[in-house]
C-alpha cells in the first residue's frame, strides 16, 4: 500500500493522537526555520549566539533586536493549511495533544485548543529575573525595555538553549506521548532535547510513529511511515476526505 493511504488508515483507526510539531510546520507561513533565518543581517550569528540566557546577558540589545525581527515576522504570519489540518485532527480524536516547540501562537491561532507550548511564545514578555509577565506596550525594537516592578530587563518568554523547560509542559507531553496510539512528528529535526525523546517514548509504550518532513532525520529510521513533503501539503492529504 502507498504510504499515504496506510497514514490514512493509521490515522482514521487511532483513538489517542499525540502530535509534536517543529519549525517546519510554520515555514510555509513564511516564518523561518533556525537554519533559514540565519541569513542576511543575522548570517554572522547562530542561534546558539543569540537564544541563550549568556548572549543576553552579554548583549541584551542585540538578542532584543533578534527577537524583535522574529516577533514581527509572526505578527505578519497567517496559519497555513497544515496548522489547519491539525484542528480538523483534534475536531474528529477521541484523545489529542498538540505539543509544539514552536514560539509562534500559530497552532492556536488556526484554532487548536490543547496546545502544549513546550518553548513558549515569542509574543508574551516577561521579567528576566523574578518571570512577571508584562503588558504589551512594553515590546518595542531597540532595547530591551525593563520591568516596571523591578527594574530588570524584559525578555521574550521562551526557553532559550541551557533552559530547562517547563516540568507542568513537559509532565503533560510526557504523558501524552506514552498515552497515544499513533504520534505524528512534524517538521521538527528532531535533534533538540527533551521534545526529539517524545517521539520514542511513544514508540517505546507501542504506538506507531508517522513523521512527516521533506528532509530525513534521526527519527525517520524509528517510524513506522515516512511522509516525505511539506506539512501544508501532506497534512490536509492525510486528514482530509479521500
Ligand atoms: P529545526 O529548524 O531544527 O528543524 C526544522 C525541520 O523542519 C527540518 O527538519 C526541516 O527539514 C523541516 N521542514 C522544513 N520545511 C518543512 C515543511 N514545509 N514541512 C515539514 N517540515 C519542514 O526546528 P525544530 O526541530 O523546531 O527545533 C529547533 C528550535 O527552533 C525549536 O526549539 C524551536 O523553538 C525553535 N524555532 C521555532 C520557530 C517557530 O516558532 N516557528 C522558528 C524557528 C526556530
């Protein structure tokens, strides 16, 4: 059977889908991946340079700035049809979980409701010492404005590389990659810890494993179905009407 239709069948027989979703998912809305975005102005850097709790504190300007780009370029997104697909997925599952490592609020804006925001979310900003979040007007480009409370710098609130994530997110994730019957792993390169272990924990607890991504990856030789293409173009194929 063609890999597609045996997805179909993986996916119309599950009664408990777990979903995590990476950069990739979120391209084709025109936000880049880590790996894209480093172009132009920012070729010099990478993301190690800028998403860590070290460069902010050597250069809180420059990462501001970074995120003040990225932030802009999610305000200026549109949901695309993968995301799209996703909300028919959760719409017609028994059991779903939508875990992201996306920052971008896209799943919830196509109209998810049970998001876990493994990383956070670039639009929301908080204290960087004491994690107060803090009101919108407070986001402008230059520097990072700082908390009214406590007088420190803002910053975006997302987990940076060295972070530790929520343990809330990652508890709720955990459970429900071991709770699934069938885990999709979407447009992620599955390299960045602790997200790229949920895929296998499924797998370990007996679920089929459905990865979709036009490149390979470390996980694709674990799954049980390698969908290689672009989310919004598989995605709306494996969930739509045949
Ligand atoms: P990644 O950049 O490491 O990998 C992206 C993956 O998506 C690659 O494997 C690539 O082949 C695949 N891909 C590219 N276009 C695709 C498409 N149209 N459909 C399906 N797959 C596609 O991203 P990652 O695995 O999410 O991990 C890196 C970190 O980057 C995460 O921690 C995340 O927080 C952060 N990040 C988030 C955003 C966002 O919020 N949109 C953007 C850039 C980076």
């Amino acid at each position: 059977m063609h890999a597609l239709a045996e997805a179909r069948s993986l996916v119309s027989k599950a009664r408990r889908i777990a979903v995590l979703t990476g950069a990739g998912i979120s391209s084709e809305s025109g936000i880049p991946t880590f790996r894209d975005a480093m172009t132009g102005l920012w070729s010099r850097f990478s993301p190690e340079d800028l998403a860590t709790p070290e460069a902010f504190a050597r250069d809180p300007r420059t990462v501001w700035q970074w995120y003040a780009w990225r932030r802009e370029l999610v305000e200026r997104a549109q949901p695309n049809a993968g995301h799209a697909a996703l909300v028919e997925l959760e719409r017609r599952t028994k059991r779903f979980a939508l875990i992201t490592q996306n920052v971008d609020g896209l799943h919830a804006r196509a109209g998810s409701r049970h998001v876990i925001e493994l990383h956070g979310n670039i639009l929301r900003t908080r204290c960087a010492r004491e994690g107060r979040i803090l009101e919108e007007s407070a986001m402008r480009p230059g520097s990072p404005p700082t908390c009214a409370a406590c007088g420190s710098h803002a910053r975006p609130d997302v987990v940076w590389f060295g972070e530790r994530l929520s343990p809330e997110s990652l508890s709720l994730a955990g459970e429900a990659a071991r709770g699934c019957d069938l885990f999709l792993s979407i447009g992620t390169s599955a390299l960045v810890e602790p997200a790229a272990s949920l895929p296998l924990e499924a797998l370990g607890a007996g679920a089929a494993l459905i990865e979709v991504n036009p490149q390979p990856t470390p996980l694709s030789r674990h799954a049980t179905l390698v969908l290689a293409g672009a989310a919004g173009e598989v995605l709306p194929r494996l969930v739509g009407p045949a």
